[in-house]
C-alpha cells in the first residue's frame, strides 16, 4: 500500500508593475530612515568648519613655534664695488632644526603685529653694525610685504627706529593676498623703496609704471628663463633698459656662474645678487666682507 503525502505548497512570485513596486517599496521606509541622509548632512555642515579652524589653529602654532635665524647676502655693482647687503631670514622648526622651512610661507602664516615684531627684531640687529654701514656707505634692504608696510605707517616707535637708519631699504614683496591696498604716495620714505622679484607676483610693468622705485630687483626665476636663449638675452637687456628709465638702476638676483655674472655686466643692470659673488652669510663675518668683488679662481 502506498502512503500518499500531503501534496507541498507551491508558491509564485507575481511581478509587480513598476508604479506598484515602488508604492510597496515606499511602506516599508521608516519616516526615521528618511531623516538620516538629513542628520549626516547637518553634521558634516557643522564640522566642515569646525575642522578647517583647527587646521588653521595647528598650522599658526606651528609656525609660531619656528626660529629665526639672520644672514646677509651682499649685492655688488657690475663694475665689482660693494653696494649694499640684504638681511635674509632663514627659518626652522626646533622639531626639525635641520630641515629649513619656506620664509615665504612662514610670514604668509602670521599675523601682521607679528611680523611688525620681527621687522623691529631685525632693525635692531642692524643698529648693531650701524658704524660699519655708515663707514662704507652702504646700504642695507629688509624685505616687507604692503600690509605691513600700510600698518607700519602707524606704528610710532617703528617710525623713530627707521628715521636713525638712513642706510635702510625695504624692499617691496607684491603678493596678491599682502599687496597694499593704497598709493605709495601715502608711504612714508616710499621714494627709497625697491621693487622685489621683478617677473614675479604683482612685482610686474603695472608696479613699474605705477611708482619710480629707486631700484628694481629682478627675479632669479625670470633671469634663470631669459639666459637661457639668444632672444631671451636680448629680452633681458631691453627690459633692464625699460626699469632703468623707470628706477635708478637694475639688480639681478640668481647669478650663479661666472658667464651670468658677465652678462649681467653687459646687459646694462647696476648691480648683482647670487652665489656667484657670494653665499649668504652670517653678521659676525661682516668685518671680512670684500668690499671689491674678485673672480674666484679656476
């Protein structure tokens, strides 16, 4: 006798129109899970901010935490007598003190009561070698940026420090984000000022047309790209004679070899930079700076 079992139970799946599916698929959605997309959007809002002070705070810390250190490099006429030094600021983490951080970015990332700190810091290490700048006629150029130059117009004890130091230059750094925001004509002294890193920045033919500075420093950058072809050097002289009738002369910066030296010489500029005719070095060797600079040897 053969047992027969209770037949199974099959069941189909019936598909749905699309119209219907997304109905039922809309009762199954919770009013809280629709609300989530709208909470994660709230917070990521709300921190976007939170996290980008934070990454200001760190970075400021950081680079108030850096140290300064000060060097010249001296800048001599074509014809090989001494003109004047420039202060350079060399900067490093006592983290890393080997490893030298950008200047550049460093004072990008300070306020300007602070870097109006450092620039006294820096005068005053100059008033220490006053005898010897007098002595040789020399001139010594700090850089600074247009802010800082505006809000130094205010600062009354900076003003006193600056009018004992005839032999001081500021040279003119012409970024976007720290151009001045006035006319030089409201800038005290604004007739000894130099235009810095001519080809770079806002340093370009508006500055030059805008303010006869008493010189013009060419960018190592642009003087890097003009040596390197015939055209190129017959751009660099014409553009020396452009600033020459716009200045009272022409320095280049970046000479390196002794065959940029000479045409630097023959391109009509009033005077070099660059390790050519010498590496930056520290103030405690300034009693044995050439005042005549001498080829090095072979």
């Amino acid at each position: 006798m053969i047992a027969i079992g209770k037949p199974r139970e099959v069941k189909f799946r019936v598909a749905l129109p699309i119209n219907q599916a997304k109905k039922q698929q809309r009762r199954f959605h919770s009013p809280a899970m629709a609300i989530v997309p709208m909470i994660t959007n709230l917070i990521s809002g709300l921190l976007a901010p939170c996290l980008a002070l934070h990454a200001r705070i760190t970075s400021r810390n950081y680079w108030r935490r850096c140290r300064r250190l000060y060097t010249f490099q001296p800048i001599y006429r074509t014809s090989g007598a001494l003109l004047a030094l420039e202060l350079l600021t060399a900067v490093y983490h006592p983290a890393s003190p080997d490893q030298p951080q950008s200047p550049e970015r460093y004072f990008s990332a300070l306020g300007v009561r602070q870097r109006l700190r450092i620039i006294q810091e820096q005068l005053a290490l100059l008033q220490r070698w006053q005898a010897l700048f007098s002595r040789h006629a020399l001139m010594v150029s700090v850089n600074i940026d247009g802010v800082a130059l505006q809000a130094l117009q205010h600062h009354r004890a900076l003003q006193r420090q600056i009018a004992a130091m005839p032999y001081l230059r500021f040279e003119l750094v012409e970024h976007a984000e720290r151009a001045l925001s006035g006319p030089l004509q409201q800038i005290a002294g604004a007739e000894r000022l130099w235009l810095d890193d001519f080809g770079s920045g806002l340093a370009n033919f508006s500055a030059v047309g805008a303010w006869r500075y008493q010189y013009i420093k060419v960018a190592r950058e642009l003087f890097t790209l003009l040596k390197q072809t015939d055209e190129g050097v017959q751009l660099l002289t014409t553009l020396v004679r452009l600033m020459n009738q716009h200045s009272d002369g022409v320095i280049v910066e970046g000479v390196e070899t002794e065959q940029e030296w000479l045409l630097v010489q023959r391109s009509g500029a009033l005077a070099a930079q660059g390790y050519y005719l010498s590496r930056p070095a520290r103030f405690e060797t300034l009693h044995s700076l050439p005042t005549l600079f001498a080829a090095p040897a072979p």
